[in-house]
C-alpha cells in the first residue's frame, strides 16, 4: 500500500464522552471485527479496564477503508487512555500519529482534559478534526460545543462533524474526515530504516513485543535490526500489524503502524522511545523520544508471606514489561520483610498495577500507604530525595522539607463553584485564577500540594459537584511546608510500614483516625495490643486493642480429633493470609487502611 | 485384636440413639457384649440415652448389667429453644428421664447448648441450674453453624459471642462442687468420664459398629458409616479410612489432647514419649503466651479457666 493511503491517528476525549464507543463503530463499520464477534469497548481488552470502563493501555488497531470514491486505504487508529494518570501512554501514542479526532461530549461540553490532551496533540504537529459526539442526547447542545471548541481550546470548529457513536450517526463522516484532513505520513521507504518504539507488552511465548511506527525506510520479519538507546542487535523474529489481533506480515514500511517481536527479555533492552535501526549501522540519527516520565507516588509492595519475594519481583518485572512507567527497587521494611519501592503516576496508576499483579500475576501482597516524593534540606544545605518516611531523618537533621505541587485546573458549573473552592482550601490549595467559560461554567485555576490531591481529591470533587466538575493538573515543582512525621506503633513496636507524612496541622485528627482504624481491622489477640501515634517520642493518641475473650469450638464426639485438628489446620492457615509482625497478626486491609481514612469521615 | 481378648477399662455406647433398641433388644445386647469382651475390674460404662425414647425398662436392663452412666441429650429446657431447636421431647420428659435415671442410682450425665436465638442468660442460668441438681456431670456446647448453611446466617456469627455464656457455666458449675476437667466437661465428685480421657491421652480405643472411630498404638481409623457397608466387612477390615500420624504429628496432638484436659502436658512423660526436641519446641510456644492463661504445677502445664476459653487461638498455635 502506498504511503499516500496510509493514515495514523488516535482519538483525544474525556472520559465517559464515547471514545471507546466511537472506536467500537469504526471497527464496525469498516468491516474491521465482524458483527458476530463485536462486543462493546472492544479494544479494552484487559479485564479490569472492561470492569472499569476505562482504558488503560494504548492498542493500535488497523482498519481497511473503501472510500466512497473507491480508494483503499490503511486507517490505524491508537486507542488512548483518558485519565489523568494515564497520560503519558497518550503523548507516546500522539507521536506515532498525524493526526487526532478531538471528541466532545455535546451535552457535558469542553472538560479540562480534553484541553490538556488537544494542546498536547497541537505541540506535536498532528491535526485535530474535531468530533462534537451524542448529540442523540436530548441534553445535547451541539451549538455550545462548538462554540467552547473554539474559544476555549481554539480550533476551528465551524465543520465540526456532529456524531452519536452510539447511534452510529456521522461515522461515515468521520471517516471520510480522517482521509481528507489528517496528512499522510512522511518518511520515505528506500530511506534507512528508523522505526520509533511507542509502546511495548510482554508476551510469555515471544518475549517484549515492541509497538513501532515505521518512519523511514522498511522493516523485514528476519532482518538484522539494532536497538540506538541500548546498542543491542538482534534479528526482527516476526513483525505484524493488529488487523485487530497481531496478525504476521511480511515486512512494514515507511508510515505504517505495527509491532515487531525479536525473543528480547526485558524492557531494559528495548525501552519505548527508542529508535529501531539497521544491524550493524552506527550513523543513523535517533528520532525524538519521550521526556522520561517521573513517578510522583510511592508506597511499598510486599510479599504476604516472605518466600514469595522472588515470584512478586517476578511479577513486578513483568509487569513493568507492560507498563514502563512503574518503577520500583528493593527496600526492607523492618515490619514487612523484603520487599519493593514502587513509583506510579498516580493513585489510579497504584491501584491498577495492584490489581493487576493480584489477578494476572496471582501474587498475595501488602501494600503500603501512598506517599508522595519529598526534598529534604540537611542543616548543611544538602538536598536529597525521601521516598518513603523511613527515609526522613531525625528532626534535628532537617532544616526545610519541601513538597511537590501541582497546578490544578477545574471546569465546574457555577452552582458548585463555592463547595469546590471550599474543598481546594481544605486541601491546603492556593487560589490563581477563575473566569467564566460561559455564564454557566467556569474555570477555577489552584496551586496545591500533589499529596493533598492524590488521597481522594477526585472523588471528592465528584461527589461535591455530582460528576459535573473535570479536573486536569501539571507539576508546578516543590515547595517548603511545615511537615512531620508520624509514627504508628503496635505494641510498643514502631511499624514502619504505618509511618506516614503530613501537614503539622493535621497530624493529630490523621493518627487518631489511623490508630481508630486500626483498631477496628487488628483482630484480638491472646493478649492486649496498644496502638500509638507518635510525634517523634511523643505519642500524641493511644488505643488499646483488648486481648481476645473467647475462642472455643468445644464439640468434638467421641474420636473424631482428625476433623478436629483439620479444623485448626484450616483455622490457621487462615491467619497466614495476615502479615506477622512481632507477636501480633496484622490483617493486610490494615496496612491499605490510610487510603480509606478519609472516605470514611464523611460516611 | 478381639482374639487377644485385651480387658476394657471403658466403654461407651453412644453416638446416636442407642434407646431405638427397646429394652428385649438391650437385653440380647448386653448379653452379647459380654460375651464378646472381657472388662476390668471398675470397668466404666456408658449408655447415651434421648429423653424422648427412653423408658423405664431400658433403665432395668442397663441397672442389671454392667452401666454406670446414663448420658442424656438434654440441649436446653427452654421450650423455646427446644422448639427452635426442633427437638420432639419438651422440658417435661427430659426432667422425667433425669428424675428416673437418678433414682435407679446411675450416674447422670446432661448436655446442654449456648448460643440458641433468643437465649439470655437468665435462661442459661436456669439450665444449669435444672441440669446440676440432677447430673454429676455437665458438659456444655456452641450450638455452630457450617458457614453457608441457612442456620449460619441465623446464629451468632463469632465465636466470642458465646463468651457471656461460657464463662458464666464456668462460675457458676463452680459454685455447684463442679470441676471443669476438659474444655466442654464438668463433673462433681471425681466422675469424670474416663471413657472421654481416654481420647485425650491418645490411649487405644476399639470402635465398634458403622462410623466409630478407633485408635490403636498410632493408628487412627473409622469404621464404614454405612450399616449395609460395615455388615458386609469383617473384623478389621471393616474401616473404611485410616490414618498413621507421623511422630513430629503424634507430639502436636498430644499436646493439644493434653491440654483439652485439667492435668494438661505432664513434662516429664511427654518428653519420654516424644524426646526432646519436640518437647521443647511445644514448650517454648507456651511460655511466650501471657502467663495468666495457665496453671503450672508440678511439673504441668494446663489450661487456666481463662486458658480454657480461649484454648482454640492457642491450639492453633500447635497444630
């Protein structure tokens, strides 16, 4: 196929404003997945993004157009994630497309994400064809959309295509859209290979399978191929494109969109945002890759039971093959054993990857509270970086502790604007900016601290503002606050895995609600277990978990000790499933329990 | 094994309705069993008896054979709990039974549960005191539910919840001359059921009949649970499943056994019996437990009331 009928592009929208929808229409209407075998959100195909109704994980899909005219033509659509925390997999995903379908939901409008993820796609240089989607909707105010298309992201939106994927109105538009307005790639095939790697999964059977926009020049199943960043070579075992579904193809060429398999183990040797070259060539030029994305929340994994350490690092390792935005490196926890550090994007991107290494990696594991990365000054004026806060020193060692910020922006409707800048100042948020998008809605600019943010700010602005505020935020850099580390014993033993950060203001309400948790999720013991909060030496709150009263199945007839004693058996492999600390068995909710501190406030 | 004819100390027949034979069928029983075996001199027998089914002539035969103890399935005498338990004898009957049984000069043994719907303490109070003024020895239950079952959603959840129940039983039987020999079992007077001991000190038992268990010098068996099953099978062979523990096994059971019982682990003849190592890996579980949980006297270590109660978190920490 020739370059000029190749078209790469992804779509750009909110969550919940029809991505996965539209996408779902496109395949359908392109003859793509046939009927039979089409379900809903076809392109998530990880369980939990189904579950969710979110897409996590970019997947290119290609699609053969007949146009009207009777061209054919290669469509490869990137499917994008829409949370915030995803959004590094869509800058990665822009750079392998020209152009972008910027999506608006006609009834909810411009939403702060659609602006982050529209100027994005605008830096790179890919066109926007803007989509104004469900205007079946009988809330649908089309003319709205469009006119916040223009004045607040600024595209020309007077041939905006009017669509309900879910009705399947303006799809063959949309369609015709992308092969008139997005460019063809450039590039040139007789030129030396250069394939840029946008992203990469693991296979058991094939190793990393390293998503690739040819931009130059072809890549042959069987070639010799170098990878620039790691000066690896290796042979190309198998390249393909997703028809969808990795289907083997003979070589990929300049322009197009595929994957490429080449029995490489780990993620270090073929990193995503390298460039893929000729073996045995050293004078190619590296394309642009990706800023290296920086994990901003910590918290620590660890095995339930310590022999499992091995198969968690494992499942880490593979999952990180997934997704190259997780960090992580071994840390001991005087509590939990062995262990990891892990580094995420956000507290979603944290819980995803939980889940994940629990269902697809069936590995048992605790995990730690969140906390977010900290600059500690020395009385010496040296800096350094606490990930956890174990890593913070003696009082007398710190002369300023500095937090990361954010820059938060908030697209609300005017009635809630008052209940959303009261949670911004609960959050120790400092007001920047409000102006009114239209009469109704408004834009609300805050900078705040990202550890305020990442407990729950979103559900709570979803739940103050009933699902009509969106939210988009940047890292505005680190700030000194009046921070102090509190520390949890259980008794008399201080657990590190329960120490945790936070304003000064807030640390005794904070460790009166985790020793109070606590409380609730230790079970009894055969003895009475003290719970502490401390400040340093001070302990600022105190509960007592009393000792355990009775615990006595008696019946046992006459002989029958086996079943007896199975029973005790069952019973305490039961308790193996808690974490032993000292003398006392601490359940594993125990050590998620900050997470849901303050959630459980408002109940 | 009956060719060697070895004496019965204890027996005990029971696990189930024995008073379905009627009192002509007892007669040709007994006489059978004293055919068959050969007792010691003391020898403790046993009959479990439904107030429902017993009658008067049962108490004859058992009075002119070798019975010493008549076990009576009592569970409660209120008549709601009775009803709830849908048990067919009322409160009457059991008194009637107990009232029999006493005055033929057996040895009275009564069961009760704790933890029914709708049970207070007052009427707990008013079982054992009901109970203890007929029976030398009590021995009380949680009723439980398998977990999944329609009853378990009905009952107390928790085992703690029985506490109130328990630990009254406790005092209380102890105010009334009672010991409380084993973790569910009181008796006044030294009559404790040797036959029960037995279990607890890993001693041989013979079983005899569908579905009994039986322990020979470290074997572990059960009889065919099916009466056409186990009529069908002779002698030995008639167990349907066995099991030989293994030593390190053997020590752990014998601690947990020892310990259902108030003479719990005798030191010394533990570690005859199962050396030193083991001993002393049992024994240094115990001494990091808070000492207020046992009694430690010559050369024991049992269980402390308060032990008792909580004796399936320590057990656990054994098996």
């Amino acid at each position: 196929m020739k370059r000029e009928h190749i078209r790469n592009f992804c779509i750009i929208a909110h969550v919940d404003h029809g991505k996965s929808t539209l996408a779902d229409r496109l395949l359908e209407l392109t003859g793509t997945v046939d009927s039979r075998t089409m379900r809903a959100q076809y392109l998530d195909t990880l369980e939990l993004e189904r579950e969710r109704g979110i897409t996590i994980k970019s997947v290119p899909v290609r699609m053969n157009y007949k146009s009207p005219d009777g061209t054919d033509y290669i469509l490869n659509l990137i499917d994008t994630p829409g949370h915030v925390d995803f959004s590094y997999e869509v800058s990665r995903s822009l750079a392998a497309c020209e152009g972008a379908l910027l999506v608006v939901d006609a009834a909810q409008g411009v939403e702060a994400q659609t602006v982050a993820n529209a100027y994005m796609a605008a830096e790179q240089g890919l066109e926007l064809v803007p989509v104004i989607n469900k205007i079946d909707l009988p809330s649908a105010q089309p003319e709205e959309a469009r006119r916040e298309l223009e004045e607040i992201i600024g595209v020309d939106a007077h041939d905006a295509i009017l669509a309900s994927a879910k009705e399947g109105r303006g799809v063959p538009e949309i369609l015709e859209r992308i092969v008139r307005d997005i460019p063809t790639p450039k590039g040139h095939p007789e030129a030396p290979l250069q394939a840029l790697i946008f992203d990469s999964i693991y296979d058991n059977y094939r190793g990393v399978i390293c998503y690739v926009r040819i931009v130059n020049g072809r890549l042959k199943a069987g070639q010799s191929i170098r990878f620039m960043a790691t000066g690896r070579e290796c042979l190309a075992e198998e390249v393909g494109v997703f028809k969808p579904g990795m289907t083997t193809v003979q070589e990929l060429e300049a322009g197009e969109v595929g994957y490429l398999a080449a029995s490489i183990k780990t993620i270090h040797e073929a990193h995503v945002g390298d460039t893929v070259i000729e073996g045995g060539k050293t004078d190619s030029v590296a394309l642009p890759g990706y800023k290296k994305v920086k994990p901003v929340v910590f918290c620590g994994f660890y095995p339930v039971v310590n022999e499992d350490y091995p198969q968690l690092r494992d499942a880490l390792e593979k999952l990180q093959l997934n997704d190259s935005a997780i960090q992580f490196e071994p840390e001991t926890s005087s509590a939990l054993g062995f262990g990891f550090r892990c580094g995420f994007l956000g507290l979603l991107h944290m819980d995803i990857a939980r889940e994940r290494l629990t269902r697809e990696f069936d590995v048992d594991l605790v995990a730690t509270a969140p906390n977010v990365v900290y600059q500690i000054v020395r009385p010496s004026g040296e800096v350094f970086e606490a990930h956890r806060p174990s890593d913070f020193p003696d009082v007398g060692q710190i002369e300023e502790i500095r937090e990361p910020y954010i820059r938060l922006t908030v697209f609300v409707p005017s009635e809630f604007v008052g209940k959303v800048m009261q949670l911004c100042q609960d959050k120790r948020g400092i007001f920047q900016a409000m102006d009114y998008i239209t009469p109704e809605r408004l834009r609300l600019s805050y900078v705040l601290p990202l550890a305020e943010f990442i407990v729950d700010f979103h559900d709570k602005l979803k739940s103050t503002t009933r699902g009509y505020a969106s939210l988009d935020y940047e890292q505005v850099g680190f700030r000194a606050a009046e921070l102090v580390k509190v520390d949890v014993l259980v008794n008399q033993e201080p657990i590190d895995a329960f120490s945790f950060i936070c304003h000064k203001d807030a640390a005794f309400h904070m460790g009166q609600a985790v020793v109070r948790k606590l409380k609730e999720l230790i079970p009894r013991q055969l003895f009475e277990v003290p719970i502490q909060a401390a400040i340093g030496k001070k302990v600022v709150v105190r509960q007592n978990v009393k000792p355990l009263r009775k615990d006595v199945l008696a019946k046992c007839y006459g002989g029958d000790i086996t079943r007896k004693r199975k029973l005790l058996e069952k019973q305490k492999e039961g308790k193996k499933k808690m974490k032993q600390i000292g003398r006392v068995s601490i359940p594993q909710e125990a050590f998620l329990a900050y997470l849901n501190i303050g959630k459980d406030e408002e109940d | 094994m009956l060719g060697k004819r070895p004496a019965i100390d204890t027996l005990y027949i029971g696990g189930g309705t024995p008073t379905c034979l009627d009192p002509k069928q007892w007669g040709t029983l007994c006489g059978l069993l004293e055919e068959g075996l050969s007792f010691s001199r003391g020898a403790e027998v046993s009959v479990e008896a439904n107030p429902d089914s017993l009658q008067d002539g049962h108490l004859a035969v058992w009075k002119s054979w070798r019975i010493l103890r008549v076990s009576l399935g009592i569970q409660s005498f209120s008549p709601s709990a009775l009803r709830w338990l849908g048990r067919l004898h009322d409160a009457r009957k059991a008194l009637d039974a107990l009232e029999s049984c006493r005055q033929k000069g057996f040895w009275v043994s009564g069961d009760l549960l704790f933890g029914i719907p709708g049970q207070d303490l007052a009427i707990w109070h008013k079982d054992l005191q009901t109970l203890s003024h007929y029976a030398g020895h009590v021995s009380t239950y949680q009723l439980t539910a398998e977990p999944g079952t329609p009853l378990a959603d009905e009952i107390v959840p928790t085992q703690s919840e029985g506490y109130p129940f328990y630990r009254f039983a406790q005092w209380y039987l102890h105010q009334k001359g009672f010991v409380q020999y084993e973790v569910a079992s009181f008796a006044r007077g030294g009559q404790w059921c040797r036959h029960n001991l037995s279990y607890w000190r890993q001693g041989n038992v013979l079983a005899l009949g569908p579905s009994a268990w039986g322990y020979v010098d470290g074997l572990r068996y059960r009889n065919n649970c099916d009466l056409d099953g186990y009529l069908s099978q002779k002698g030995a062979t008639a167990s349907r499943w066995s099991e030989r523990l293994s030593d390190d096994d053997r020590a752990r059971e014998a601690a947990i056994l020892a310990l259902r019982t108030r003479w719990g682990i005798r030191w010394r003849s533990f570690r005859r019996h199962f050396g030193e190592k083991r001993t002393r890996s049992i024994h240094e579980i115990l001494a990091g437990l808070p000492r207020d949980l046992f009694l430690r006297r010559q050369g024991c270590t049992a269980f402390s009331p308060k032990g008792f109660r909580v004796a399936n978190a320590i057990w656990e920490l054994l098996v």
